[in-house]
C-alpha cells in the first residue's frame, strides 16, 4: 500500500480530500495494481512561510522497475520523494 504524507502550513486552504484523490489516482495510472494509498495530512500551527511539503513511500515490488522507483532517493527498499 502507497503511503503520502502531507505536511502544510495552516495558513493554506486546501481540498484535502481532492489533494489526496489526486495522489492515489497518478499512482495508480503508472502502476494499476498498487491498491489504495494510505493518506495523511498534517497542518502546521506554526512556521516562517507558506510551504506544502508532499511525501510518497512506495515499497520496492518486482514489477516496479529502476526508472518507476528512480533511485535518487532510495533507501533501501523503502522509497521517498518529495515533489
């Protein structure tokens, strides 16, 4: 199961579920059988600017080859990408 983790400052207003809906379905147009994607959100009371900060963990499967996972931030088979 495809994990994104969002981490946001408060003053944003933001469609959480669409934001999350958006996530599930681009991975699931690159690999259809990855199933759902565990989404969480987190605001952040306090910080010095604006920012959204989106993570996707992947586990290294198989079928997921070298230029799906892209390695440039591969930690063993736990994958994170911040986009």
């Amino acid at each position: 199961m495809p994990q994104a983790d969002i981490r946001y400052s408060a003053d944003l207003i933001l469609d959480l579920p669409h934001l999350f809906d958006v996530v599930e379905t681009t991975i699931l147009v690159h690999d259809a059988g990855s199933g759902n994607t565990k989404c969480r959100a987190y605001p952040s009371a306090q910080s010095n600017h604006t920012h959204m900060h989106i993570t996707v963990a992947l586990l290294d499967k198989p079928h997921r080859d070298a230029a799906f996972m892209h390695p440039a931030a591969s930690c063993g088979w736990w994958y994170q990408k911040t986009l």
